[in-house]
C-alpha cells in the first residue's frame, strides 16, 4: 500500500468527517433550538427502530467485500442482493409494526413518520454496496463530497420544515434526506449499477465473514437500542430528549473522529493481514493516534458542558448536561476498543468477532438491568453505560492479546500519556469554568487555555503521537 495514498485518504476522511459533523452539529443546534425536547425524544425512538435495521445494512455483510483480497462485479452483486433483500424484509416488518410501537410509547403520532422513514433502508442497502467499493478503491475524495452534499442539502430541508411549523416531520424528513442524498450523490459519482449475477460461489466465500459480522452488528445495535427504548417507555419523551441529545455530542464527536481513522485503516491492516508484525505496528499507531486526538476532546467536553448547552441549546435543555459530562467520559475509550476490533475484522476473524460481541453485550446487559432496577434514574442509566464502556477496552483486548500478543497492559502504557495530559487538561478547563463570565467567552477562555495546557504536557512527556504528528507535518511541508 502506497503510504502516501494513506496520508491522502486519512486526509479526506478527516476533512470529511469534521466538515459534515460540523455541519451536523450546526444544523442539530439550530433545530434544537426551534423544537422541543419532546419532538427530539419522539425522533430518538424512531430512529432506534431505523437505525436499528439501517446499521445492520451498512456494517453487516457489505464488510466481507472490503476485507476480502479480491472482490469481482459479480462479488459486488452477490452482496447487493442479500443485502437488499434484508432491507426488504426489515422495511416489511416495520411497516407492519408500526401501529404496535405507536401504541406500546402511547404516541399516535408516529405511525405515519416511522412507516416513512422506514423506506430509507432501500437507500441505506444500495449506498452500503457503493461505501464498500469506494472504500475498497480508497476513494475517499468522492465519498467525501456525497456526505458534505448530503448534509448541506437535509440540513437546509430540515431548517426550512422546522422553521414552517412542520415539528416532528422536520426532523424526519433531515434525517431521511441524509440518506437518500448521500446514496444519490454516491451513484452519480461512482456510476456502479449491479451486474454480473448472483453467484453461490461468492455468497459462501463472501457469506461466512458477512453472517458473522452481521450477527455481531446485530447483537451490539440491539445492545444500544434498549437505553432508549427503556427510557423512552419508563421516563418521559423530554427525558429521552436530553439523554439522546447528550449521547449524541459526546456520541458523535468520538465515534466520527474514530471512524475516519477506522475507514482508512480497515483496507490498510485487511491488506497487511499476512504480514503480523507489519499488521501490529498498523494496530499500534492506529490506536495511539486515535487516542491522541480523542482523549483531550472528550474529557474537555465534559469539563465544558454546561456552558456549551447553556451558549448553543438555551437553558431549557439544561439538563442535558450531566448527561453529556456521563457519556462523554465513557466515549473517551472508543479509540482503544476500536482498534481491537478493527483489527479483529481486518484478520477475518468474524468468528471470534461474534463471540466476543456476545460476551461483550451480555456484560453489559448486567450493568444495564443493574442501573435500571436498582437506581431507577436516567443518570444511573447514563453512568451504566460509561463503566461498560470501559470495561469493553478489557474484554476486547482478550484475543488482541493471544493473536497478536499486543493486550490492554501493553495499549495502556502505550496511551497513559495522552491519557494524563487529558485529565489534567479536563481538570484546569473544569477550574476554569468558575470565572465570573458568560457562556461564549468562558468556552473560549476554556478551549484556548485547555488545549494549550495538553499540548505543552503532551511536549514535556514526549508522547510519540505528537512527535510523530510534527514529524509528518514538518515532512510534508519539506516535500
């Protein structure tokens, strides 16, 4: 693999994803502020019904075509047809369903806005065949102009229903936009129509890998489902708001800053699968950049929570705050339990991948039943999750360890710098956030001065990512 046509795909990912989350998170900022807390509960049980069978799609059996060393036009239409029949089945049951969920969350209203978002999932089982051969082909530039066209147009979509009084629709229609655009955009661009025809060879060779991952999705999106499906049914709607809007910052941010690093490192280690000690010191930098960035956005989001709801959402969505300082404390694993399964699918391990999801969910299903019957509130749900998180970087690490002889003792110490600086950077921004100052100066006094403070702790320890970093950059401005 050419390390140059890496650190260009790394590039274009990163823009990507800071650009669209960007855009993301504007747009959801001033759609907060136009709707209720309500209407954002009502959206967050649709979409976990949604995304439920949409995640399955797009990180299920499409992932066998980028893992694989070869992938033919009749391997691309193979996975096409499985993968459009299980949208197919998934929108029928959920079009069935609909009047059962309404009933069961005594919201009407939801019949008609989840039978038509539930159509999305015939876009999501096309765009996913698309991702998998423009990632395969590391054609991130293209990809990253259907999502920034994706966001831009739902966004404008959404602002304009919001703004006209349309409520819960606005927030449908944004979210359904998204998808059809990006899937759109993608096809203009990438002009793959399916041929070749189904193939049994390719379904059994593809297939094995495929299944399993998708049990594997199947088991963690069912495992993130049920905080807000419980929530949803034992709290209120406006309690379901402010979680899912606490989850979705802290969610975001770590889980897009991950996947642009995931994206590109997939085809890369897939590729370096024969090669151990090459695939290890892929794994190695991964998990160390990943953290590197991570750690300081995460811990020093959760020092400025309440002046960010406060400048951004108005007060009345003030009691997002304690969510987002839980949730982003327990998002600030991702880049370690990331790596370890990115790695484990890029040695086409999907055997132990499924076992390990199992043990994984099954934990932290004790941890959820927990929270829920012995505190009974929406924080202790909130702290359930980060421990499990957390306790996820253990579990992961089990097989990473024998196959790779690389476990958590030895990704710890390779992170505690970073690690460090970030909780002393959180602890100074928290500090800071006690001077006598409105919202919008205070966030820029606690972004300045803590991203200052890491980066003169990060110098002083000589923390190999930043070194490495300067270096590239240094590097790349010689050439």
């Amino acid at each position: 693999m050419d390390k140059s046509k890496v650190v260009r795909s790394l590039i274009y990912k990163f823009t990507e994803r800071f650009a669209v989350k960007l855009i993301g998170l504007v747009i959801g900022i001033i759609l907060a502020r136009l709707l209720t807390p309500e209407i954002s509960g009502q959206v967050a049980l649709l979409e976990v019904f949604v995304n439920f069978s949409l995640l399955l799609i797009e990180d299920g059996v499409n992932n066998s075509l980028v893992q694989s060393r070869t992938a033919e036009e009749r391997d691309y239409y193979t996975i096409f047809v499985i993968t459009f029949g299980l949208a197919a089945g998934a929108l029928v049951i959920l079009e069935a369903a609909a009047p059962l969920i309404a009933g069961y969350y005594r919201s009407p209203e939801l019949i008609a806005p989840l039978r038509f978002y539930a159509f999305s999932l015939l876009f999501g089982a096309f765009n996913s065949v698309q991702v998998a051969r423009m990632q395969r082909e590391m054609r991130f530039r293209e990809l990253m102009y259907c999502n920034l066209a994706a966001s831009l147009l739902a966004g404008a979509l959404g602002i304009w229903m919001a703004y006209n009084g349309f409520g819960l629709w606005a927030l449908v229609a944004y979210h359904f936009a998204q998808i059809a655009v990006s899937t759109t955009a993608a096809f203009l661009l990438l002009r793959w129509v399916p041929k070749g025809g189904f193939s049994m060879e390719s379904a059994r060779r593809l297939g094995g890998f495929g299944i399993k991952m998708l049990a594997a999705s199947a088991t963690q999106n069912l495992y993130l489902s049920l905080r807000p499906l419980i929530i949803g049914k034992r709290f209120s709607a406006a309690d379901l708001g402010y979680y899912d809007k606490g989850r979705n910052f802290s969610y975001t941010i770590s889980v897009n800053l991950d996947a642009a690093i995931r994206s590109v490192m997939f085809p890369v280690l897939s590729r370096a699968q024969d090669d151990r000690e090459q695939f290890r010191v892929i794994m190695r930098r991964m998990s160390m950049l990943g953290s590197f960035v991570i750690f300081p956005v995460m811990l020093g989001l959760a020092a400025v929570a309440e002046p960010l709801i406060r400048l951004l959402l108005t007060d009345k969505w003030l009691a997002a705050a304690p969510m987002l300082v839980i949730l982003s404390i327990g998002e600030a694993q991702i880049p370690l339990t990331s790596a370890n399964l990115v790695s484990l699918k890029s040695l086409g391990r999907s055997d132990i991948y499924a076992r390990q999801e199992l043990v994984r969910r099954a934990l932290m299903l004790v941890i959820l039943v927990l929270s829920v019957v012995c505190f009974d509130s929406v924080e202790a749900i909130a702290v359930g999750y980060s421990l499990s998180a957390w306790l996820d970087v253990w579990v992961t690490s089990w097989p990473i360890k024998k196959l790779l002889d690389y476990g958590v003792l030895d990704q710890l110490r390779d992170v505690w710098k970073s690690g460090l600086s970030a909780l002393v950077m959180g602890g100074v921004v928290y500090a800071l956030g006690f001077l006598p100052l409105s919202p919008a100066p205070l966030l820029a006094v606690q972004v300045m001065l803590g991203g200052t403070v890491y980066l003169l702790l990060n110098l002083a320890l000589k923390n190999e990512s930043l070194l490495y970093l300067l270096s590239a950059l240094k590097n790349r401005r010689a050439a």
